[in-house]
C-alpha cells in the first residue's frame, strides 16, 4: 500500500494534517467476551469451517480442506482461538487488565513496555494518523467513551458544547510516544487510547499467520466483517467477498468482490448508532470535532495487503467523508469503495481507481 506524503495533496487535507498537530498526534522516536467454536463439514466443495466468538464478536474461518489430516484441521481451530485470545488479552478495552487498559493507567511520562503486538499496532495507528490528515486517532478513548460508544456504559447522548468544546481541547500533539527501540510507550499527556479501530483488523492478521504458519494455504478469516484471504476457494477461484448494502433487512449483498492474498475492512454508520431528533449519530468520530461524523457516507470498505492497515485506513476515509475521503483515496494509491447516501433516497457508489482495478462486480 503506498503512503505518500499527505500534505501535498487536497488543501482541506492540508488543513486537517495543521489540526493533527494539535489534536492528538503521535511522536515515533527512530532510535471481552467469550469463545464458541464448531467445526462444520461443509461437504461438496471441500471446505470447512468453524466459527467462535472473540474481541467482543464473532469469526468465521474457512478452509480448503483437501490434504488436510482431521488433526491439522484441529490444529488450526485452535490457533485462531489462541492468535485472537491473545489479541483480545493485549488490546481490550473493556478488559481492565489488558495490556491497554494498563497503559491508560500508566503514570505521565513514565514509559511503560508494551508487547511487540501493541507496539505493531500503534505504530501503524500513528502511520494512518499522519497521512489522513489526523483522520485516525486512537487517542479519542475519553470521546469515545462520553459519547456512550466505549466501556463505561454512559448513555448514548448528544453532548452539551461546552462538554464536546473540553473534549477537544483535552487532545494534545504528541499524545503517545512510541520508542520501538526500547519496547515502549509513554503517555505524555492525559488521554485514553482506544484501539477498536484497528485491533480487530490486526486478530484478522495475526490468525491468518497462525493458519499459515501450519501450512495452510488456502483460507477466508472474518471477524465481525473484516477479512483477510489467501489462495483460492472450493471451487480453486480466487474468494467472493461481499460488501453489505447498509440498512438492508435482511443482509444483502450490494457489489462482490474477487479476493486472493488481500484484506477487506469496512466502516460504517449503519450498525453502531443513535437516533437523536430524527439525526443519526454514528460511533465514528471525528478527530478535529470530537464528536461523531455528520456527513451523508454511508460506509467505507478498504482492500489492502493485511488487515491492520485496510481497518485502519477504512475508518480514516470514513472519517475524512464523501468529497476528501475519494480524494484522499485516489491520490495515495488505495483500494477503497464509498456508499453515499443520497438526499432523495439511495445510494450513490465510488470506486477509487485502485479499487475499480480489482475487477469487482454488482451482486
């Protein structure tokens, strides 16, 4: 995925990238929930699949099964359950013993070592951040949380301004300093990361390297909608992905998508809301206000070579909106889909051009 510098593109980029420097930012110094699981027999094309729950959702696997002993099948149910077990433990934030939670309780100033994973993570929170402008910020933990989307249960509401006015000014560059050397991160200011942006797209990753790190070679993981292949299918065809149609009861397929070797993520207004005075109110929120986004985006769905980056990024586009996130997402080479909604009904598709190239059709 190319990352090019994001100050020379759009000048309302520009000028999110001048906010980002003062809400949030990150400095890089150089130097729950329970599981389920089944294994099911899907028969005549030669896959299995198993689901459980984990990271507060459920997953699904599917594996080509020819060549694969009952034992090695075993092998690999336990290896997502673990590589996501241990995601969940490092990265919770609903679990006050995480390695997260801990950090958000982590004295000012004082660096704390983190694990290799957390580290990964944050540093690519930190990449995003930097060339969307400070569209993606894990730092908005207290957001989050007033708004009613985190752990501590408050009421989901729309804030006073006053409240929503000290949330912003609670932001601060150089929030979380990363010294990859040193295994560490310290918080320099007093803000709370929230990782639910990313940490999932990393459980998708790391239990496709524990799927592959066994040997197998042809694989769909999902956890609660993003999604990393390789190979191909039962029917030795690069996997079928669909990116949902927001709103549809039931779910229904909107575009399908081809997919080898690549990660699909996508974020949205359409699951995790409220409805206040007849306005929606998405999880998302925007950095520079706050507060949740206000623009007509429906969802966006990013294609990637891992997870990490294709959930970071679809909820950086997201945020970014309907006019900036397209523009963002042709300049620096993504592969992303944007459902707008439209004043009179429906909803207008664009594809970026690395997107179109992917060879996706209407389902």
């Amino acid at each position: 995925m190319n990352l090019p510098n994001a100050a020379t593109t759009h000048p309302n980029l520009q000028r999110r990238i001048a906010l980002a420097g003062s809400l949030g930012a990150f400095a890089l110094l150089a130097s729950g929930c329970s599981r389920r699981e089944s294994l099911v027999d899907l028969g005549g094309d030669g896959v299995l699949a198993f689901q459980g729950e984990a990271m507060g959702t459920q997953y699904t696997v599917k594996l080509v099964s020819r060549g694969h002993s009952g034992q090695a099948q075993a092998a690999a149910q336990n290896a997502v359950a673990e590589a996501l077990s241990e995601v969940e433990r490092l990265m919770s934030h609903y679990d006050p013993q995480s390695e997260l939670s801990r950090l958000n309780r982590q004295p000012l100033g004082q660096p704390m070592t983190v694990s290799e994973s957390t580290l990964q993570v944050l540093a690519v929170a930190a990449q995003v951040h930097a060339a969307s402008g400070g569209a993606f910020d894990v730092t908005l933990g207290r957001a989050v949380d007033a708004w009613g989307f985190g752990p501590s249960g408050k009421p989901r509401r729309v804030l006073p301004p006053a409240m929503v006015t000290r949330l912003q000014q609670a932001q601060r560059p150089g929030a979380l300093l990363l010294n990859p050397r040193a295994d560490s991160v310290t918080r320099e200011q007093d803000v709370l990361a929230n990782l639910s942006g990313v940490a999932k797209g990393y459980g998708v990753d790391r239990a496709a390297q524990a799927l592959e790190a066994l040997g197998m070679g042809d694989y769909m993981v999902e956890v609660g909608g993003e999604i990393r292949t390789r190979g191909v299918n039962g029917h030795q065809a690069p996997w079928q992905l669909a990116i949902e149609r927001p709103d549809a009861q039931p779910q229904q397929a909107l575009r399908i998508v081809p997919m080898s070797g690549l990660a699909l993520a996508t974020s949205g207004d359409y699951r995790n809301y409220f409805v206040d005075n007849g306005r929606r109110y998405s999880h998302e929120l925007d950095p520079a206000r706050a507060a949740p986004v206000t623009h007509a985006l429906a969802s966006v769905s990013v294609v990637a070579t891992d997870c990490t980056l294709a959930d970071a990024w679809s909820t950086a586009l997201f945020v970014l909106g309907p006019e900036l996130g397209p523009l963002t997402a042709a300049r620096l080479g993504l592969a992303a889909h944007f459902l707008v909604r439209q004043p009179a009904g429906g909803l207008r598709e664009s594809l970026s051009p690395a997107f179109a190239a992917l060879g996706s059709s209407r389902a």
